[in-house]
C-alpha cells in the first residue's frame, strides 16, 4: 500500500527512492513498524474496552465481534498514521 501511495501521490519521493535503490528498505521498515504497532495496540485496546479471556469463554461470537472491530480500527489508525503519512 505504501508503494502506491508514493506512486501516486509522491511520485518524486517514489523517483528518488528508486534511483537511489532505498525503495525497498523504506518499504520493509514501514511494513515492520506497521506489524510491531498492531503487535502493541490491539492487545492494549482489548484491555481498554474490557475483552477478556473471561468473556471467551462466555459469549465467543462477542469476543470475536468484538476483537474484529478493535482489529478494524487498530488497522485504520496504522493506515492513517504510517502508510499514508508524509
């Protein structure tokens, strides 16, 4: 996604990083900091809004209602803060 984000919209950054061979470095270390901040936040927003092993074991279609919606948003932050960033 972020190689065409610059394709498209940094198109002289794009240029510049593939001339300068620093393409694909940029690339795995934004795909590495994307994996590491999931890694963080959506344990952290489980505990924030309460969703627990405790409730696993309750209501399981809940759990993953609501694990897929804190993943969603997890993601969009990410997006947002890392990808399509400047």
């Amino acid at each position: 996604m972020r190689r065409a984000f610059l394709q498209e919209h940094r198109p002289i950054q794009y240029s510049d990083l593939v001339l300068t061979e620093k393409l694909f470095p940029h690339l795995a270390e934004i795909d590495e900091a994307c994996h590491q901040r999931l890694d963080v936040m959506i344990p952290a927003m489980a505990e924030q809004e309460g969703v627990t092993a405790t409730l696993k074991r309750a209501d399981q279609m809940e759990w993953v209602r609501r694990m897929n919606s804190i993943k969603s948003r997890a993601e969009e932050v990410i997006l947002a803060e890392l990808v399509y960033a400047d």
